[in-house]
C-alpha cells in the first residue's frame, strides 16, 4: 500500500510539475480568495433581497424609498456575480496543485476542509453559469431557476463560511504582506516536492498577474453593468439589454405574443374589475382615463439585471382601494390576463398599496402603453421587483 501510494504521488508530482507556476503562492490565493469572498457576499446579499421581495415572509418590511432602491441592489447582484467568474478560475487555478496532493484524506480535519472545498467549488461553479444564463433568459434544464440559484446561494455560503473557519490560520499568516513574509521565513514551513517546485525563468510577476485579473474584471463588469446603471450605459457591449431600446424606449422580457394576451388585451369591451368582499366595481378603460392622473418617474428593474428609467401615468392604486371601501392596510391581489406562467397573479402588500406613486399605470413617456408593455393597464410601484409589476391587468382584489 505505501509503495502504491508513492507511486501515485510520483505521477500526480509529474502531472503537476508540467502545470507548475512560480507566481502560485498561498498569499496569492489569500488575496483572490478575500476579492472572491467580497463578491459573493454582496452577490449573496442583495440576491436574498430580492427573493424576500418576491416571496416575502410575514415579517418583511418593504422599503419604497428610494424608488431606485431594487434597481440599484439588483443591478449590483448580477454585476458582482458576473465579476465573480474570472475571480472564481483564477482562484482555482492559484490552488490547482492542492488537488493533486497525495493522500487525499490525511485526517479529519482535512477531510472536512476538502469536502468544503469541492462543494463550494461545484456549487459555485453551477450557480454563476445558471445566473449567467438567466441573464439571456436561456434555461436549457428541467428544474425551477429560481428555487435552485436561492437555494445553491446557501450552499455557497455555508460551504465558504465552513472553508474559512478550517483554513483561518492560513488566511492569517498570509492575510497582509507583513505576516506573509514572516509566515514564509518560518523554519517549519513545509518541502515542497521537486516536480512540484515554482518554475524559474522569465515570466509575469505576481502583481502582475494580479493586475491582469483585476483589469479583467474591469472590463467584464464595464461592458456588461450599462444595463443596469446609466452611466455606463455607453459601454454596454455585451449584456442582453440595452438601455432606452424596445417599445416607447424601455426594453422588455415577455411580449404579449408569448404571454397570449393579444385578442383579450385589445378587446373592445375589456374592464378592470376592483373588489373588496362584497363590494364589487368594474371600470372600462375610458372611466379610467377620466379619473385624476398622476405622473411618476419610475425604473422598471427586472431580477436579471437590467433596469430603465421612464415616465408613468395612471391612476393611484390607493384611489382604487378607496372606490370599493377596502382598508388601508390591506393587501391586494393582481391579476393578469395572462393564463400560464408564474407571475400571471402578484400580491401586493399595504406598503406599496398605499404609496402615493404606485400606479395603475395607463401610460409610458407620454403615450398609451404599448401592447407588449402591458396595454390597456399595468402595474407599476416604487422600489418593486419587475416580475411583479403585473402587466395586462384585468383584476385587483383586496385580500
């Protein structure tokens, strides 16, 4: 068995002295591991945010002020979990080595460190494409994308809180330039195998290399972000939506087509139906016209990124509530014309209800909706999850 596993080791040091790299270092690992770290916490963050938005427990307290408030964390979400994704390969090629290391299980402690390891890295792995691709709105497997990304984001988090806790000494040592040089002129500091030993010669340095990922990062983030934040909008080369392009310049996830709303959304005698228990109300779209408008400027901010500023015009949802008698801590449930899908029905709490600006919107910067932005009317409110600003309205219930 020990000359089996000395061999083993000799192919695995032979494997890795071809792959070897002077610029691997455990204080490089250290620092790709604090910028990734720093990534997923806030991608963690403000992901769970959004999830409280939409499935929201009875505790939740939701904040309409500011009203760029989702956009803006939401936008950060996707922006931090793209830029995770060349900081997570460069992290796992700084401690490719520590793979081929020979035992594999050298004791309990090891054990555990490595099995938080490999499920970090899995769940990591699968969670920034999934997130990637959602962005795209690509979902080429069976499962619910949104179960699996909340739920693989807990793994992720646990996974890494369990690797920091086991690899905390290290992470010490090598945490700033001053303790790393201590930690590597330390007598006890461990051999390292001839096959595996740093490459000589010319070649990048370390912060060179450093300098690269971060530059990377840049510009990932750079073309990519301008869908979610303005000021960058120009440099927005590669994600999927652009701002001020699409009907009445706000682009748009799902069209009436796919929704299959055109024939009700444009019927002649469509009404909008607000009740309150008994008490029962129906508006045509020309009674809506004639009741008091009010204009907001509102971002529509959707869960894969992007966002648009743009200006709404319609009726109160509080004026609503107060036609048929409803409470004013009520909640409300909205429901779409549209038959299938997850979000043809929306619950509205009391705090958005009764915000002044949270619409009924029957216009778009100046003009009738556009059929694909929700025509004859839809819902748009201060600081809310665009999945939720139910478009092609036909009913609002209080509840």
């Amino acid at each position: 068995m020990d000359r089996l596993t000395t061999l083993l080791q000799q192919r695995m040091d032979s494997v890795n002295g071809r792959f070897s790299s002077r610029l691997r270092s455990k204080r490089l690992t250290v620092v790709l591991g604090r910028w990734l770290g720093m990534t997923f916490a806030v991608c963690f963050l403000t992901g769970l945010f959004s999830n409280l938005l939409q499935d929201p427990p009875g505790w939740m307290f939701f904040p309409t002020r500011p009203v760029w408030l989702y956009a803006a964390t939401q936008g950060i979400h996707v922006t931090t979990g793209i830029a995770s994704i060349p900081l997570l390969a460069a992290k796992l090629w700084s401690v490719f080595p520590e793979l081929l290391r020979c035992p594999p299980l050298k004791s309990v402690v090891h054990g555990l460190e490595r099995a938080s390891i490999a499920l970090f890295v899995s769940a990591s792995l699968v969670e920034v494409t999934i997130g990637l691709l959602n962005t795209f709105q690509w979902y080429p497997w069976p499962f619910s994308f949104k179960d699996v990304h909340y739920w693989l984001g807990w793994v992720i988090i646990g996974s890494l809180a369990l690797h920091i806790a086991v690899k905390l000494p290290l992470i010490r040592a090598h945490w700033s330039r001053r303790s790393d040089a201590a930690a590597e002129a330390a007598p006890e500091r461990e051999a390292v195998p001839a096959a595996m030993a740093p490459a000589t010669g010319p070649g990048w340095s370390r912060r060179g290399f450093l300098a690269a990922i971060t530059a990377s990062t840049g510009v990932v983030v750079l073309t990519t972000a301008g869908q979610s934040f303005p000021w960058l909008a120009g440099l927005n080369l590669f994600a999927p939506r652009r701002m001020d392009t699409g009907p009445q310049a706000v682009p748009i996830n799902r069209t009436a087509a796919q929704a299959g709303v055109e024939g009700a959304a444009l019927a002649p005698d469509w009404v909008l139906t607000v009740s309150s228990g008994s008490v029962q109300k129906t508006l045509t779209l020309a009674q809506l016209a004639a009741l008091p408008q009010y204009s907001y400027g509102l971002p529509i901010a959707c869960v894969e990124g992007w966002s648009q500023g743009a200006q709404w015009r319609g009726v109160r949802i509080r004026d609503l509530m107060a036609m048929v008698g409803a409470p004013a801590d009520a909640g409300l449930q909205i429901s779409s014309m549209e038959k299938g899908g997850v979000y043809g029905r929306s619950f509205m709490p009391a705090a958005y209800s009764q915000d002044d600006q949270t619409l009924l919107a029957l216009e778009l910067n100046g003009a009738p909706l556009d059929l694909d932005h929700g025509y004859p009317a839809r819902i748009i409110a201060p600081g809310r999850p665009g999945v939720l600003q139910t478009k092609w309205v036909r009913k609002v219930e209080v509840i």
